[in-house]
C-alpha cells in the first residue's frame, strides 16, 4: 500500500508544479503580465517625454506673453494668425498650423 500511496503523492505533486508553472508565466503576476507591463512603461515614458516637450513650448509661448516680459513682435504674430487679419494693403494667406 505504501507505493499505492506514493505514486499518487508523485502525481499530486506533479501537478501542483506544473499549475505553479502555468501560473508563473500566464498568471496576473506572470512572466507574459510582466512583458506586457515593460511595453506599456516604455509607451507611457515615450508620451511623457511628449508631453514634456509640448509643455517647455507652451510655457515659452506664455513667457513671450507674460506682462513683464511681453514680446509685441510675438503679440503682433499671433494677434494676425489668430484673427486671420492684416494690415491695410496686405494679403493674408491662412496656413494650417
């Protein structure tokens, strides 16, 4: 009876580790989970470093606005491109920004 009772131990073992195996790559945690979470990081920091990018503009063009540091040449710009106007005798051709 003791080798009966063995090969079932032998069985049942086996396949508790071939579920913790499975389990180890295609779980929550698993290895397939922990890839999917490397691309996803690498995606994200990309977009950050986009918008990153999009805010230093930003923040440049408020600081060319900014009350004490008014550019007019740049109010002037963007007063135009905004108003699609000119001045007397001017042509205006409205680009796509």
């Amino acid at each position: 009876m003791a080798r009966g009772g063995s090969k079932l131990v032998s069985i049942g073992l086996g396949a508790a580790i071939l579920y913790l195996g499975a389990h180890a790559v295609t779980g929550r945690q698993g290895l397939v989970a922990y890839i999917d979470l490397q691309a996803q990081e690498r995606m994200l920091s990309e977009r950050l470093s986009e918008l990153e990018a999009e805010h230093a503009a930003l923040a440049t063009r408020a600081a060319r606005l900014a009350p004490k540091t008014l550019d007019l040449d740049y109010l002037d710009e963007r007063a135009r491109v905004l108003l699609a106007a000119g001045g007397e005798g001017e042509v205006v051709f409205a680009l796509a920004n």
